[in-house]
C-alpha cells in the first residue's frame, strides 16, 4: 500500500485532517491517525471498560475539562492518576489557578513563593487555600470513618468538591473510580501526613486492589488511554495482567525507550508480559499530551 501525500483544505474538519493522516499512515500522522482509530473504537464499544492513565502535568498544562468532558459523556469508565494531578486539580476547585511563566529566574520565583513546573506558575497562596480546604476535608471524613482506601477517599473528597469542572467530583458524582497509588508523593499525600499525626486515621493502598480486580475481571474487554507515562502507566497496564492483558490501547508519551524506562516503552512491550494481549489493538504516539490528545479526541467525538 503506497504512502498518500496529506492534502489540507480551507474549512477542513479536524476529523478530515485525522482521515487525511491515515491515509499517508506513515510516520507521526500514521501513528496519530491509528490513536485516533482505536480511541474511537474503544469509546464505540459498549462492551470495553475503558481506564484513563493521567501521568505528568497535565491538569495544570490545560487537560482540566477535557477530563471532566470524559466522565461527563460516559467515554471513561475508570482513572488512574498522579497524585500531583489530584493535587492540581483540587487547588483550582478551591479557588486557586495555574499561571503563564512570565521569564522569571527559579530565584526569584523562589522569594516570590511561586513555583514552576516548565512554562507553568502555582503561587505558594494558592497551595495555602488548598492546604486549608484539604485538611477541612479530611476532618470530615475521619469523623466518620476511621480507615479508607485511597480511592475511597478520593471518592469522598470529589462528593464534597463545589466545581463543574473538577474531574476529582465529576468522577464522584459519576460514579467514576478514581486510583491513585503514588498519592502519598504529592502535597495531598503530605498533607495527609501531617493529619494523620493528631488524627487516628489509615489509608489504605493495599485496599484498593480488591476492587479494582472485580472491575477487571467483570469487565468484557478493557481498553486503555495512557496519557503519560510512570506508575499511572503501570498501575493501569499491571492492573490487568490477572486477566491476560489489555484488548486495546493507546499511549502519548514524550520518554524514551533507548534506557528501558516503562514509561518510554512502545505498547507492544507489554504483550511480553501479558499486560497486553497478542492480537490486542495498540498505538504508540511520541508527542506532548496536550497537543496530541485533545487533536484526536476532538477527531473521534466528530466521528461518534
């Protein structure tokens, strides 16, 4: 099959510039235009559980609503997340925001007590408010409840959330399970900590497993849309070896392969470990997330 030069018109859709990719196939438009493929695919079918991996900054990189649009339209049925995406996502619940780096040096945001992560600012009054609110929450919950899961607690952290546009209460109100294994590596996790020193209360991750393993083995098929790679990645893919892998995925990451990092490995690695199944649709795109996944969602929501 021979490869088509792209054609690009005036007024063009973004679905036709997806079928425009696919017809070249080759390359980063035929890598893109496969994603875009199996993400309508997985989406389409009623009968795949679909899990949304969420690994580096993306909620404070712009990814906010496009999450919440997710869970909102039944095209997620299950998150694994960072906990600093959480985190991110709570602070602008609580009133807070991300902002555009203006060219400081580390220096000087560090005396204006902002922190940077790349071309993002998160001033140290807006960790304050989310400090203050978090720890109200947690009041809440340990009054009730002595130990929790953590995807318990991220459930009763998202029923207590006053946003439309957090994905934390809009996978709550949803029914949406939220896992986060690393939580504890996150100001949330810190600030649990520091609760937990006057509080009796436990979260407990081994708990989590439990159901999680009945929603992998209840489920038909499950598909996968990692975004990002690290223990977001793992946790989603590990999380089915139990049942012989994945039947479909799509992975956008900026790592690299070459040092054998997981978070750099092309999907097909996972069918080694059964984490993927043989025959099981997979695509791998080297790119940034925030330019590559709203560009192929916007695709497959016009073709739905």
């Amino acid at each position: 099959m021979k490869v088509n030069q792209i054609n690009v018109e005036k007024n063009m859709s973004i679905s036709d510039l997806l079928d425009q990719f696919d017809e070249s196939g080759v390359l980063g438009a035929g890598r893109v235009a496969r994603a875009c493929n199996i993400l309508t695919d997985m989406i389409s079918d009623e009968d795949m559980s679909v899990f949304l991996s969420l690994g580096g900054p993306l909620i404070p990189g712009g990814m906010r609503n496009i999450v919440s649009k997710m869970i909102k339209d039944g095209h997620v049925d299950l998150i694994v997340s960072s906990g600093a995406n959480i985190t991110h996502d709570l602070v602008e619940a609580f009133g807070g925001s991300h902002y555009r780096h203006e060219g400081k040096d580390d220096e000087e945001l560090n005396e204006e007590g902002i922190g940077r992560i790349a071309d993002i600012n998160v001033g140290s009054d807006d960790f304050t408010i989310f400090e203050t609110e978090i720890i109200k929450i947690f009041e809440k919950i340990s009054s009730e409840k002595q130990s929790v899961s953590i995807q318990e607690l991220l459930h009763e952290i998202g029923l207590m959330v006053d946003d439309e546009n957090s994905f934390v209460a809009n996978a709550a109100k949803n029914n949406i399970p939220i896992f986060a294994p690393g939580l504890i590596d996150s100001m949330t996790g810190l600030q649990l900590w520091i609760f937990s020193q006057d509080h009796d209360f436990v979260v407990d991750a081994v708990a989590d497993m439990h159901y999680l393993s009945d929603i992998v083995f209840e489920s038909e098929k499950v598909g996968a849309i990692l975004l990002g790679g690290g223990l977001t990645k793992h946790y989603t893919l590990a999380s089915n070896v139990i049942k012989g892998g994945l039947d479909a995925a799509i992975q956008i990451t900026m790592d690299r392969p070459e040092a054998g990092s997981l978070g750099g490995a092309p999907l097909e690695e996972a069918k080694s470990w059964a984490k993927a199944r043989c025959g099981s649709s997979l695509a791998s795109v080297v790119g940034d997330v925030t330019v590559i996944f709203p560009l192929i969602y916007a695709a497959a929501l016009d073709r739905l």
